[in-house]
C-alpha cells in the first residue's frame, strides 16, 4: 500500500484561536468600514489574509535568532545573511531592507524619473504603487491566457513576450528604467512563471539593453512549479533551478516574509557594483546603515536560515500540498477559482461567484466581506479596489479578474482548519443569488488605498 501524505515536520507549540458569533462579527465589520485590514487579529477565526510574515518558524531558525550580532555597523548576522544570498541566489551586491516594500523603495528611489515605463507580469499593489507614486507608467504584460480562471496551464504567470517587445520597441531608452518579471505572479492568481519564460524576457532585456528586475517574494515556490511542471527539471534540486533562474537577473527584490519564513525581513540584491553603491544612499535615509538597513541581527540570522530551509524540497511540497487540498476541497463543492491551485493561496473568482454584484460595488471585496461573516476568514479582495484609481483620469479601474485571495501561511494551520474554509466558501456560494448588492467608497488614500479604505454598504 502507498503510504499518504504527510508533513515533513511535526507541531511543538500551538496557539489559541476563538470562534466568535455571525453577530459579534457584524459589528466588528461594520466599525472596521468593511475593510477587513481594519479588523483585530482577535476578531479572526482563520486569518488568510496574508501568508507574508505569518508563517511558523522553524526550531533552526529561532535557535539563530539566538546568536543574533546587533552590532549597528558590520554584525557578524549581516555576513551571514550575504552569504545565504550568495550561495543560494548567486548575487555579490545586497543591502537589507524592513521588508520587500522598503526594497522597492530604496531600488526606485535610484532608478526612476517621471515619465519612465516599467513593463512587468502584473505588478503587485507595492510594486505598481511605487512606480506610480513617482509619475511612471506600469504597463501590464501578462499573457492573455492568465485572465481565464478555468483554463489550467502550467505557467499562467508568464510574461508575453510580444507584449514586452513592443513596449521596449517603442519607448525611448532612457525611459526603460527596468522591466519587472515577479516569480510567482501573486495579482495573476499565485502562478509560475517557466524557465522557459524567464530566459524569453531575459533574452529581451538584453537585446534592449534594459536590466531585468525580478521581484522574488515567491521565488522558490516558483522553482518548485519549474521541478514538477517544466520538462528537464524533474531531476534538479531546489536550490539548482534557483541558481539558474538567477542567472538571468540583474537585480532582485525580496519580502523574505514569504519563502524565508520571518517575521519581517526583506533586501534587494544586484549583479551591478555601481547600482549597489548608487542605492546605498537612499537605504541609508530610509532604512538605516548598510550592514542592517531596519533589520535586527536576530532577524537576519532567521532571514538566513530561512533562505536555506524554503529552498529544500520537503519544506515546499508540505507547503504546496495543503494549497492543492484546499483546491480540491472546493473543486468538490464546484467552486470557480484561478486554476491551476497557485503556490501560496487560492484565488477564488469572484465574478464567477457573486454575479449579481454589479462591478462599480467591488465584486471581491464583497466576497471576502461575506465569507467573514459566514466563519470568521480573512482573505484579501486581488480586484478593483487593490487596481485603484487611473493616476492621470482618477477613474477606479476594474482589472479582468475580480479576485477574493485566501493565503496559507507557511506551517500555521491544518487541513482541518482548510475543510473550514472550504465549507465556508460552499455556504456562500450557495446563497450567491441572494447577494445582490456590494460597496461603496467613503474614504481612500490617493496610492494604495486597499489598506486603510473605508466604505459603506451600496444603496
């Protein structure tokens, strides 16, 4: 008989969680303005919310918290963390960052200017915020395919290389900053990028003569989809598709609370000497001196550990396994969701689900509202909300998915705790005629407003 799955590791200490009622959750929505950012963690049942700084440690990773060197300038935890980073991604060149957002910043803050274009695979909310922010355009170059949720292809994520080329063809070169390839794709539903992709793009950059960014909070989970899906891999290890995937890449930027498995963490790393010592200025204004960059010593020594632990194998396919179960739960109940089950999180499809909802009342937004309510589960609206408003015209933008996003912390809950969520979910769905009505905004920031914006139920 074939032995079942199971963890590759074993539980060592739990934490309490409580069920609180449908009417104490009303309330607690309705003062959180129907954000459910603004909610208590204490208000949460199963918080799939994110998956970024919410996983569980490992004992590895807490003992090198211990030997953390808080030395302000050149900590022993600093040279640790350079060589994890040399020895698994292959870069020279890193300055630590508090997290991936402060990465982007202390990168754009360098290399762009007003009017710059920066193609990518459908930039996550920091990424495109960031560019934004400093009046320059993002264009989106995912493949078409991406936008339908029940076709299952391998590398849904992938970057359209005639939609690149023909960006990179028509913009002036001193207007090509970068181009931004993100591994996974997290706004396209969790999915892989191939290898077979990023040496496309990469080819392409080179040809243009513009670097290739890649935004790598998922990254080893996208190694892993390359070792199970992509011919010629079968037989890799981890760590060798990560080597080559990074052969490719000029630079990268990582929030290490994902595939490092920290708290908080993050850094960007490059091939280039000169950009190094050119973004050493603003990690110093922002973040703090070199050797740290709003880390402590303790975090860089987990960070370290975590970059080798996340990278192996067993780590990733316990990690993976419970996405799919989850997918196959709702595949039973008949659920529509962005197929093929991404790496770190279900993205269930929202308009496919709530079609009375018209689309000016935010479609995911109002599935990840009902389904608190339903159990207590936090997930995150990937739709209109998170596109936010054209920068020139100010007119909401509503994107081709309207996705709810429930990401699995790394080593945090049971499938017990997914048949929940999956029950859930069910509940909802079968109630769905009866949600005809979704949201309005009441207040919003002007850049990245799904974090803090406030709204109303439509009328």
């Amino acid at each position: 008989m074939k032995l079942p799955f199971s963890e590759s590791y074993r539980i060592k200490m739990v934490e309490h969680i409580r069920r609180s009622t449908r009417e104490e959750r009303e309330e607690w929505i309705k003062d959180a303005h129907y954000n459910l950012f603004q909610l208590k963690s204490e208000q949460v049942f199963i918080d799939l919310l994110t998956d970024s700084g919410t996983g569980a440690m490992s004992d590895r990773q807490w003992s090198a918290m211990m030997l953390g060197d808080e030395s302000y300038a050149g900590a022993s935890s600093y040279y640790n963390m350079k060589s994890a980073i040399k020895d698994i991604l292959g870069f020279d060149y890193f300055l630590p960052t508090h997290q991936g957002r402060a990465a982007e910043n202390v990168l754009f803050s360098t290399i762009l200017k007003e009017g710059d274009v920066v193609p990518g695979n459908s930039h996550f909310d920091t990424t495109k915020g960031h560019i934004e922010f400093r009046r320059c355009a993002a264009p989106d170059c995912t493949i078409d395919e991406a936008a339908d949720t029940q076709l299952e292809i391998p590398f849904k994520g992938n970057m359209d290389p005639a939609k690149l080329e023909k960006i990179l063809k028509e913009t002036p070169h001193d207007k090509l900053p970068c181009v931004v390839l993100t591994v996974t794709n997290n706004t396209a539903g969790g999915q892989p990028v191939s290898m077979k992709n990023i040496k496309e793009v990469a080819a392409l950059c080179k040809q243009y003569d513009v670097p290739l960014l890649m935004d790598s909070a998922r990254f080893a989970e996208n190694a892993y989809f390359i070792k199970q899906r992509e011919e010629g891999y079968a037989d890799k290890t981890i760590k060798e598709i990560v080597r080559e995937m990074y052969q490719y890449a000029d630079i990268m930027t990582m929030s290490s609370k994902k595939d490092a498995i920290v708290n908080m963490g993050g850094f960007v790393a490059f091939k280039s000497k000169d950009l190094w010592h050119r973004c050493q200025m603003f990690c110093i204004m922002n973040e703090g001196y070199i050797t740290y960059g709003g880390m402590s010593g303790r975090d860089m020594n987990a960070l370290a550990q975590g970059l080798d632990e996340g990278t192996e194998f067993d780590t990733l396919d316990s990690r993976i396994h419970q996405v799919a179960y989850l997918g196959a739960k709702l595949d039973e109940y008949g659920i529509p969701y962005q197929r093929p089950a991404g790496g770190h999180a279900i993205f269930l499809d929202a308009k496919k689900i709530l079609t009375n909802v018209p689309k000016e009342e935010f479609i995911a937004q109002t599935l990840a509202v009902e389904l608190y309510l339903e159990a207590g589960i936090r997930g995150v609206e990937i739709g209109s909300i998170l596109a936010d408003r054209d920068p020139v015209t100010r007119e909401n933008r509503y994107p081709r998915l309207e996705l709810l996003r429930l990401a699995i912390p790394r080593r945090t809950y049971t499938d017990n705790h997914m048949d929940v969520v999956a029950a859930a979910v069910k509940n909802v769905y079968d109630r769905r005629d009866s949600i005809k009505r979704g949201y309005v905004i009441t207040a919003e920031l002007p850049v990245m407003r799904h974090f803090t914006v406030e709204l109303d139920k439509a009328k």
